[in-house]
C-alpha cells in the first residue's frame, strides 16, 4: 500500500512472513526473529528514505534504500511503472518535507539554547557587585535554577 509518506510492503509468500507464520506458537521468538528479519526486509518504508525507485529488467520495482539492503517487489511491469511513477512524483515532496521538519526542529533547539543564554546573562547581570570566582560558580548555579524555574511555568 502506497501512502503519501510510506510503502507498505506486505509480503504474502515471502521468507520472512512464513518465518513468522512458523514462529506463531512462539511469542518471544517471533518478536526477536521478526525485528532481526525486517532489518533485511523492511515493511514499512518512509519515502524520505528511499533514494531511488526504478522497474528492474525482469518488471519488477527496484528501491535503493541507504540504510537497508535494496528492495525488490515483484509486480507485472504495468504495475511497477505505475508504481514507480507515483513512487517518484511522491518521494521529492516528501524528502523536502523531511528537511523542513529538521530545519524546524534545529531551529527550535537553536532558539531556545539562545533564549537560555539571555536569560542567565539577564540574572547575572542583575547582581550588583562582582563576585569572586566561587561566587560566579554559585551565581551561575542559581542562575540555572532559575532558568529551570521559569521553563517550567511555560510548559504547565
């Protein structure tokens, strides 16, 4: 199944899925053995992972994927050229999606880092004398404390 930002392959007649049919009796080998096994096979695909999607020379789809071995579904070569086209109409979009949430994420991480260091710098320098060095140290201490303080009423 094909979603905007994931390939689900479900494997009918494959290894892995009579694998895990034998293994049915067997709960805690069926989890270690399925999650060992879908390294090799994955099942789930993100589209912003997957680098290339193309109709091999027997038809069928051939997805090179950096962090896995590559995948191949067999399908009438119709089939794989319908779904190789979607595939890539579908994995630019999703890759830049991909990159805007990092640039978000970063962004935010970068943004409050900032905003942690105006806001000791903003305690420090409300204190009226220089400290000496062991008083830096414990200014510094309540200072994170104090950022700890007010982080905490932004959040609840």
């Amino acid at each position: 199944m094909l979603y905007e930002n994931l390939l689900k392959v479900e494997p009918k007649k494959s290894i892995v899925h009579e694998l895990e049919e034998a293994l049915e009796n067997k709960p805690i080998l069926k989890d270690t053995l399925g999650e060992i096994l879908h390294i090799f096979a994955p099942l789930h695909i993100r589209l912003s992972q997957i680098d290339t999607a193309n109709v091999d020379k027997k038809g069928n789809v051939k997805l090179t994927i950096p962090q896995h071995r590559d995948v191949t579904i067999p399908l009438k070569p119709t089939e794989s050229k319908k779904l190789v086209d979607k595939l890539n109409e579908l994995i630019p979009k999703e890759k830049a999606r991909e990159l805007e949430r990092y640039i978000g994420e970063r962004s935010l991480r970068r943004d409050a880092e900032r905003e942690k260091e105006m806001a000791r710098t903003r305690f420090l320098s409300g204190l009226s004398e220089i400290p000496s060095p062991e008083g830096v140290l414990e200014a510094e201490k309540e200072a994170e404390e104090h950022i700890e303080v007010e982080e905490r009423k932004h959040h609840h």
